[in-house]
C-alpha cells in the first residue's frame, strides 16, 4: 500500500494536510513552508492541495484551529483535576508548556 493514499474523503484529506503542516514546523520555522513543500510532503500536487483549501491562509487557519482545540482540552483537562486556584493555574502552565515540547 503507497504511504500517501490517492484518494480520500474530503475531511481526512483536511486532517493529512494539517498534520503535515505540523509535521513540517516541527521541522523549519513555520513562515517558510510552502504549498509547495505541503503538497510534496503529501505526496499530492499543489492543484490537489488547493482543491481542499481555497488559500495558503485556509490551510493555516485549520492548522491554528487544530492547535487551539487540542491546547484548549489539555488545559481544561489540567485545570479540572485541580481544587486550589494556584494549583490549578500551575498546571494549565504546565499543561501548555507541555503541549509546546
């Protein structure tokens, strides 16, 4: 089976994008990826890429959203497991420190 499917749904099309988008800031500063690389780390052209996004900034706005849901529910997360009010600030810090590494 090729690493990079041919097709699919539209949604898990959108998901592969923004987890290469990921893939790829953990690799180079995020301002200097390109459809270009995008597209390539997909294995898809950038006319394939484009038909799931309208713009470069559409890609990054899913990507931001992603980033925000995710952060946002381990801070939750951290937050609700803790009774004092200091304790529950030191572990959304730590909470978003440890999503950041």
């Amino acid at each position: 089976m090729s690493e990079h499917p041919r097709h699919l749904p539209a949604d898990e099309r959108r998901a592969a994008t923004v987890a290469a988008v990921v893939a790829l800031a953990a690799e180079q500063n995020p301002s200097d990826i390109t459809t270009t690389a995008i597209a390539q780390r997909m294995g898809l052209t950038q006319g394939a890429l484009f038909r799931h996004f309208p713009s470069k900034d559409a890609i990054l706005q899913a990507v931001m959203s992603w980033v925000a849901q995710r952060l946002l529910a381990r801070v939750d997360a951290a937050i609700r497991r803790e009774t004092a009010p200091l304790a529950a600030l030191e572990a959304a810090f730590m909470a978003h420190v440890d999503f950041v590494c």
